[in-house]
C-alpha cells in the first residue's frame, strides 16, 4: 500500500458493515496503537491510554454488553482509554488529546488496508456501555473508556457522507469571503455510464465536476491528473473536486468494460474575456479562443467580461 498521509486522509470513511474472517495481526495492531499514542497532548501530559482487543473470547464478551449492537463481526477493536486530569491551572485537554490519538489511528487504520468507525456517542450515552466495557478490561476507577475502534478488513463496499462543500465552511483571508464563482459546460467525454451533460464548477481555485451517471454502471475509476483529487458518489451524481494546478486537468474514467474513454482536458483561467463587437450577444473567450454566447465559457470556464454600464 502506497498512500500519501493526504490520499489516506481523503480516503477514510467510517465504516458499520460486516467484516471478513482476516485476523488482524498482532504488529499491525500494535502499529495502529503506536501512532495513536504519538498523537499530540496539551502540555505532553498524554492522557490518552489504549487497549487493543484481539482475543475471540474478550471480543465476544464486549460485544454482549453493546445494544443494539455494533461492531458484532469485529476481528479487532481498540479501546481508547483518558485520564481526566487538567494541563495546566483549570484547563482540561484530554478531549483533544484522545480525539488527536483516534484520528491518528483511523487514518493508520485506512492506510494498512483496514476500515474502523469513531464509536462514542454510542457507548458513552445513558446507558454507558463504556462503563460495562471498561468493568470486562479491568479499567482502573480513575480511567474513563470514552470510544471504541474496530479494526478489520470490510466486506461490503464504505458508504461515503455527504460533506459540505469547501466554500461552505473554509475560506482565506476572511470569514465567507466571496471568490469568484464561474461554471463551464464541457464536451461529454462520452461512452457508457454517464450523459453527456458535465458540468465543471469552479470557486476560486476549487474545482469541482459533477458526472450525471447513469447507476447500471457503478464500477468505474477516474483518472485526473492532479496529485489531490476526491471522487463522492451521491447516488446519480458523481462529483470530483480538486484544488485547481497550474496545468491543464484531464479527466477521464474506466468503466467496468474496461474502455478508457478520451480526457476531457480544460484549464481554469480567471482573466476576463474580450467582447467581440461584430455580435452583441457572443463574445471570444481570450484564454482559449472559443466563442461563446452564455455567461461563462463552455471550454474552459472564463466569465464573460463586462459590457459597458454592467
Ligand atoms: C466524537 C464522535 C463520536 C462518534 N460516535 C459515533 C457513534 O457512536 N456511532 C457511529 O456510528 N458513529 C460515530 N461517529 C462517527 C461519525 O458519525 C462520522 O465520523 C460522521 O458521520 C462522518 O462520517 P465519516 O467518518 O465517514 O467522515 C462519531 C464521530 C465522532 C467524531
């Protein structure tokens, strides 16, 4: 597996299916555990403590005391343990100590091949079945178990949420500053599972392309080539979003027939374009000479530059 800390970032997902038979070796638990306690605390006070479960019968014993269940099909599971003690004066840390080690260990989690959930709400409710957990771990009075990670290898296909986009809740230099929004419409790249209608939707420097697919073919791999890119399947939408380089994209996709389909090629050019005075309504788009009568160019998204008076 050769995944940069971004593409493991980007790739994780909480998982709630079942897992396969694999067991879950004892280094690569131990490896998961390690970058969890190389997480980051307030003031190196580390009060996070974990412990790994990977004996059937122990695993069997927790499961009982979870309802309504999760997790059942586990091979593994780390339970993350904190000690509620304050940093400094009055200032308690140990929220963010534990939740920097989980983080750490769902994205090590992904990047050895395995998928886990951020169970906390779940057993830290009322009926605190992290308290009965913790009673079947021998946990000491003064330790809290606050999260459960199961850790195995998926048997069913992840189920990606819906996250907001970028613009919605980040932004530079200021709060909801607004950049600039264009949309260009663009050639179909064609061919089987998707229409023709694409759409690539740019903020600022964020580029997102929204595929209309049709669902019969749902095995199909993009190929872009920006070194970030993440592909959100919404059901009959595909929707890539990358940070716009300074290079052309290309985008294009292999279905499960195994057919490369032609790049669609653009680029994002955000100088205004010329008006072309022979014909009031249409204008040339300066970056690629195309001409145009919409709002924005249909190759490669310029705006249509201001007439006089607008
Ligand atoms: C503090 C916290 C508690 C969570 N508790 C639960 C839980 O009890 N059960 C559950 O199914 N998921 C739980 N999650 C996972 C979130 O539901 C999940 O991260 C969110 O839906 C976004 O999905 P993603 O992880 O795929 O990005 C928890 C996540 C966090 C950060």
């Amino acid at each position: 597996m050769d995944m940069s800390v971004i593409d493991t970032i980007l790739n994780r997902h909480s998982y709630r299916g079942r897992y396969t038979d694999e067991k879950v070796s004892r280094h690569d638990l131990r490896v998961i555990m390690e970058a969890g306690l190389a997480a980051p605390s307030g003031c190196n006070k580390q009060t996070t403590s974990l412990i790994g479960v990977d004996d059937k019968k122990i695993l069997e014993k927790i499961i009982s005391v979870i309802d309504p269940p999760v997790a059942e099909t586990a091979p593994a599971m780390i339970c993350v343990l904190t000690q509620r003690i304050n940093a400094y004066r009055d200032k308690c840390f140990v929220i963010q100590d534990y939740s920097a080690a989980i983080e750490n260990m769902l994205l090590a989690i992904e990047e050895l091949g395995y998928k886990s959930c951020w169970y906390e709400g779940h057993i830290t409710d009322d009926d605190r079945i992290c308290d009965r957990i913790a009673d079947i771990l021998n946990v000491p009075k003064d330790y809290e178990l606050v999260c459960i990670l199961p850790v195995g290898r998926a048997e069913s296909e992840i189920n990606v949420p819906i996250k907001k986009e970028f613009n919605e809740r980040a932004w530079f230099n200021g709060f909801n500053t607004n950049e600039t929004e264009y949309r260009v419409n663009f050639e179909s790249i064609g061919g089987f599972g998707f229409t023709s209608k694409k759409v690539v939707y740019a903020v600022g420097e964020h580029v997102e392309v929204i595929f209309n697919a049709i669902m019969t073919d749902t095995s199909y791999t993009f190929h872009v080539n920006v070194d970030y890119f993440k592909v959100t399947n919404t059901g009959s939408t595909v929707h890539i979003s990358f940070i716009m380089p300074d290079h052309d994209v290309d985008v294009s996709y292999t279905s499960k027939n195994v057919m490369m389909y032609e790049p669609n090629t653009f680029s994002n050019s955000m100088n205004p374009a010329p008006i072309d005075q022979n014909d009031k309504d249409s204008w040339i788009c300066p970056a690629c000479g195309a001409k145009n009568t919409a709002k924005f160019c249909f190759e490669c998204g310029t705006p249509r530059p201001k007439k006089d008076g607008e």
